[in-house]
C-alpha cells in the first residue's frame, strides 16, 4: 500500500468485510472456529488458513477484538452499507495496520521478505508455509519458520517474535 487514499481505502474495505461479516453470521460475536468457516466455507471468500489471515488483518487493524476464543466487532459497524454479493478483494490480506505495537505485530510478512531476501521464491514459500500450516495444524508464522529453515535460511533471529505473537495472537490453530 502506498499513499494515504490507498490505506485509507484499504481501511474502508477492512471495515466493510468484517460489517458483512458480522451481518452474515446475524451476532456480534463469534468464536474463531465460526469466524473461520463462515469465511473459508459459508462464504468461500478465501481458504481456512487466509481466514485466520483476515481475522489478524481486521484484529491488527482494530476492527475486531479477538479475547479468550471469541471475536467481535471494537465497534459499532451497524451503520455500514454492504453492497449486494460484497466479497472482499484478495488483496486485504495483505493490509499492513499501524498499530500501537507495530513490533509485535504478525511476523509472516518478515518471514517472507526474509525467504525473498534469500532468493526463495515468494509464492513457493507461501505455498509451503501453507502446506506446513495445513498439515502440522500449527499457526502459520510456525509454519513459516519451518520453510524458513528448510530453505537453509537462519531463523534463529524470528524465533522470538514469533514466539512471542503465538503466545500473545488468541488465536490458535483448529
């Protein structure tokens, strides 16, 4: 995202997928398991694992709470207009949020850029974090550092942070 019409855009969008969400499942708050199939399979907007991304994207950007398993709205999005057949652009998944805690902050976009920074291709390693993700059930920044690792690629400066925003997310890997 570059430039302040594109982020304040972007934020818009944020606001009006998690509005249509909750509009959708008809509460105003949800456990991360329901967050996650409504998304991946009720509305078959993006995959389990980019559900769990979008769910971080909106946490990130102060959108939705996310405390003991459940999540809500951080505020009021009765108001918004969702235009019919609203489907959120692939690229949301993607929205980088400033945040009081920016360091904290979700370390998958790091790891890529180091696997990038490596000469690992970005769409492998993102295939094979995904892979990783699926198969192991494990939260995909940990499934990063293990493609990170099998890249040959030194992890030991991510271990921590990573550590750290698993512990901290709330959420946790069905």
């Amino acid at each position: 995202m570059t430039g302040d019409g594109v982020t304040r855009g972007m934020t818009e969008e944020i606001r009006l997928c998690a509005a249509a969400l909750f509009r959708i499942l008809g509460k105003d708050v949800a456990t991360v398991d329901e967050f996650v199939m409504e998304v991946s399979l009720g509305q078959k907007w993006f995959s389990p694992s980019e559900a769990k991304t979008l769910l971080e994207v909106l946490r990130r950007c102060g959108t939705v709470d996310v405390r003991d398993g459940y999540v809500r709205p951080s505020g009021d999005l009765s108001g918004t207009e969702i235009p019919l057949g609203y489907r959120p652009p692939r690229d949301i998944l993607e929205t980088k949020c400033q945040t009081q805690k920016d360091e904290g902050g979700d370390p998958f976009p790091s790891l890529v850029s180091a696997a990038a920074e490596a000469g690992v291709q970005r769409r492998e390693f993102i295939q094979e974090s995904n892979r990783i993700h699926r198969d192991l059930g494990i939260d995909i920044s940990a499934a990063a550092l293990i493609a990170l690792r099998d890249a040959g690629v030194d992890i030991a400066p991510h271990v921590d942070r990573v550590r750290s925003w698993i512990r901290g997310s709330g959420i946790t890997p069905s």
